[in-house]
C-alpha cells in the first residue's frame, strides 16, 4: 500500500483479538524511504496495528485493513493526517502526510 508519505510494503492485513474480532490493520512492512517508517518512538514498523486515521479534526477508526486502505485512499496526495497505532502494549502517534498517490 502507498499512500502519500506513508508507504507500506507488502500485505496489511486485518488483526484480530483473542476472539477473533477485528481491532485494526496489522502492518507488515514499511517502506525504507518512508518518513513514516520506525523504529524510532513515532514510527511504522512490521507488527503494529493501525486503530485510526485523523484528518482534519475527523477521526476515522481502523477494525480492518479495509478501513485502512479506503481512509488513506479518500486522502488527496500530501494531506496531513495523524496515524495512530498499537505496538505490544501501547499506543503511539505518527503525524505527517497522507493520500493516495496521483
């Protein structure tokens, strides 16, 4: 998935809690010459789950990959956004740019 600044590689895919409910979008790769990519304290690395994209004041939660790809792609190219996830047990903040590619 590309996505403005934010580029991901390879599959998203929809995390589950213990019951198998969805809870947001598993990353399995983040793209080395993405700003949005970790390890550092508020970057994308393989394993983290979206829950919610925010632009303009509008909160958007993640349940699945789904979620994830249809919010980025309603983004236009270089719209800033917040993109908050879960890594083991906790919950951190990437801010920068989002949208699909022109």
């Amino acid at each position: 998935v590309e996505s403005g600044n934010v580029m991901l590689s390879g599959e998203v895919e929809t995390a589950t809690d213990a019951k198998g409910t969805p809870n947001g979008a598993r990353v399995s790769g983040v793209d080395a010459k993405s700003p949005a990519r970790g390890p550092q304290d508020n970057g994308l690395v393989a394993g983290d789950v979206i829950v919610s994209i925010s632009v303009a004041g509008k909160v958007v939660t993640i349940l699945t990959a789904t979620d994830m790809a249809n919010a980025l792609g309603a983004c236009p190219a270089g719209t800033a956004g917040t993109i908050r996830y879960k890594r083991r047990d906790r919950t951190a903040s990437w801010i920068g740019k989002l949208g699909a590619q022109q």
